[in-house]
C-alpha cells in the first residue's frame, strides 16, 4: 500500500529564513516557466512548449544564478516544473472536453506553498542523523530540519515534500510497501447515509451528530474578515496590520480544517473497527454544490427569475462544511489498512425507496427527518431508511460480483 505520514516541522530561525528562500525561488522559477511558455506561443512560429524542453535549460539558469537556483535540489526543480506541465495538460484537456479551460496563473510568493523531493537521497534525506534520538530531515540548501515525530513511518520512504500552513512548516513523506494492519473480524456490516443535520447514520439506527465547525467560528471568522477587507485587496506593500489580519483569517480557516480532519479520522476509526463491510453512497459533491444556472426572464431583456441560489447557498456552505468527500477518502484509507471492505453504491432514491413495499416517490421524504410511504403508510426517520436502502444496494452489488 502506499501512504502518507506528514509530520511537524521544527526548524530554527536561520531555517526558516532559507526555507521561505526555497519556495520563493522555485516560486519565481514557476512563474518564469509560465511566461516563456506565453511568450513562445504569442510568437508568429505559435510554439508550445513541453516539460523536456524547459528542463534541459535548468544547467543554464542553475549556472547563471548560483546564489539562488544555483543552491536548491535540481530534483526539486524538476518537480516544479512538472507541476507547471501538469497544469497545462489539464488545461488542454479541459479544452477538449468543452470545460471551463481556467488557464494556469503566474503564483504569488504567499500561494506557493509545496516544493517536492522526487526521491528520497537526492536532494533531501529522512532521518538524516539515526545516531541521534531526534529525528531530522535533510534539506538541500536548508540543513538537517527537527522533525515532531509523532508516529512510526513504515514502508520504504519514496516521496518527501516541504509544506508552509501559516506560520507552521510540515515534511509529508509518501511511503510505498506499507504493510497491512489488519484488524479481527467482527462479522457486523453496515450501511451508512450521509447527512447534514446528522452528520451520518448508520443502517443500525445510530445517529453520528454534525460538529458544524464553521458555524461554531463563524462569529469570529466574519469579524476576522471584516477587518481584513479594510485593508486595500492590491497593494504592492502590506503594512503590519495588514499582515497580522491575513495571518489571522488565515489561523481561524486553519483551525476549522484542523478540527474537521480530526473529527473524520476518528469517526472513520470507529467504523472501521466496528464492521467488516461498509456500505456508503457514490456522492459527486463537487456537482452538488455547483451554483444554480441563471434563469433570464423570456418577457423582459436583462431581467433574471429567481433561481434557488440563496437557498442553495446555505446547502452548499453545509455540505462543504461537513467535508464528505474528505471523509470517505479517510474511511476508504483506513479500511484498507485495516483489512475492510468499503463498497459505494448508486445514490439515487436511497431515502425515497420504502423498505416495506419498494414504492419510490418523492413524495415519501415529508421532511428532512421523517419518511412516510404514500402506497402502504410506513413510516420512519428518513436517514435510517436511507442508510438500510445503502446496505440492501451493496448486497446486490456484492451478489453481482460473487
């Protein structure tokens, strides 16, 4: 299996300062990347150009300026250059599909956050010093860095990345051949409906409750904000203030992020080791959160129709909220590493289908909690329904594949 560990990051002042130089200097290496590639395609010759071609230029400009890219991995370099390639080749193919295209931007020194090792030895090494009891990580340029470890890493150690978040600095190491940890079986299934006054129900019965911690800050998130739109949105110098209330919406957005994460590890444990098979809903939550369409008025040019939108504003700020594609992710990771089985199946109708007589109507949801078939009169809460109705479309499904 290959996982993800990603671990606290404590370097000293001197690091710090050689750690903002990186990613500013692969910042400006991107950025370069990116105009070359416009200027050569708004030439008259219309060339496009591709990753090797940028690549075989970074001996030049290493040996150019020494001071600066000169001292960083030449690994790394690549890597950000790939990550420019990525960009475009998304791009094209969003072209293709008749997407919305979103061309690659030019970064900011404070949006260019990431600078990948592409191989553990070149240009960096985990555990630098075994023969000390701290663990440190070696950067090219930057040093031996303490690393708060916190967990044991297992497997073979292939990927290492440098992460700003704020003020706090994260190495996430990418390991391949993670062995398996599994867990004895339970013999217990389940299916689960996911929710946003609940933030999940079991087919047992069993109501997990929303935190909703954006709404437990949002009084201090909105004032934080507040304050920070009294500052110019483009200035080409911010002043302490200016800084201190970025970094402060920055720390409360963080914070949220934070609680949320841990709340879907922990949710996600105790599923996994509760049950043997989980059965869950196949959710496109980057649809369902899209913004409704503007509806014009055929009667009068220049005039919209209601559409939704404020109403649909609030869903979507829920739905976000509960984070359930991060939650799944989590739920699939975990069950795999402890020997489960995670099943997703169609979504459709799972809280419109009476479990008593299979009638599926809208109408049966007579509100967000209640179910009550219009055919034979059964009545219950509306995620238990849904969550049973999950359970009964993962036996068919694994029916199917037996």
């Amino acid at each position: 299996m290959i996982r993800a560990y990603k671990f606290l990051l404590r370097p000293t002042a001197g690091q710090t300062v050689a750690l903002r130089d990186m990613l500013s200097d692969h910042c400006s290496l991107y950025n370069g990347a990116l105009q070359e590639r416009r200027d050569a395609y708004r030439h008259v010759s219309k060339t496009c150009l591709r990753y090797g071609d940028q690549s075989a230029q970074l001996r030049e400009i290493r040996a150019f300026d020494p001071e600066r890219q000169g001292r960083w991995s030449f690994s790394s370099q690549q890597a950000t250059l790939r990550r420019l390639d990525k960009a475009f080749q998304a791009f094209f193919r969003r072209v293709k599909n008749g997407e919305t295209p979103g061309y690659p931007r030019f970064k900011g020194v404070g949006h260019f956050d990431t600078v990948v090792f592409p191989k553990d030895g070149d240009g960096c090494r985990w555990d630098s010093t075994p023969y000390d009891r701290q663990t440190r990580v070696r950067l090219q340029g930057v040093g031996h860095v303490r690393v708060h470890q916190h967990r044991t890493v297992r497997g073979r150690v292939k990927t290492i990345s440098v992460k700003r978040e704020g003020r706090r600095w994260y190495v996430v190491l990418s390991c391949d051949d993670v062995p398996a940890e599994p867990l004895p079986p339970t013999g217990a299934v389940a299916g689960i409906d996911m929710g946003t006054t609940h933030f999940l129900t079991t087919s047992d019965g069993e109501h997990i409750g929303n935190p909703k911690f954006l709404d437990r800050m949002a009084d201090e998130l909105a004032e934080a904000q507040q304050y920070l739109a009294t500052f110019p949105r483009r200035t080409r110098q911010r002043s302490k203030r200016h800084r201190a209330a970025a970094r402060k919406v920055a720390k409360l957005h963080t914070k949220i992020q934070r609680q949320r994460a841990d709340s879907h590890h922990k949710t996600a444990l105790a599923l996994v080791r509760e049950y043997d098979t989980i059965a869950h809903e196949r959710l496109n939550t980057a649809g369902m959160t899209r913004t409704p369409k503007p509806k014009p008025d055929p009667d009068n040019n220049g005039v919209f129709l209601p559409n939704g939108a404020a109403a649909k504003a609030g869903l979507n700020r829920s739905i976000l909220d509960a984070g359930w594609a991060q939650f799944l992710s989590i739920l699939a990771n975990k069950a795999e590493s402890a020997g489960r089985h995670v099943i997703e199946v169609d979504a459709r109708n799972t809280s419109r289908t009476c479990l008593a007589c299979g009638h599926v109507a809208k109408e049966n949801r007579v509100t967000q909690a209640k179910f009550a078939c219009t055919a034979c009169g059964f009545t219950a809460n509306a995620d238990h329904v849904g969550a049973t109705n999950v359970l009964n479309r993962a036996g068919l499904v694994l029916c199917d594949v037996a």
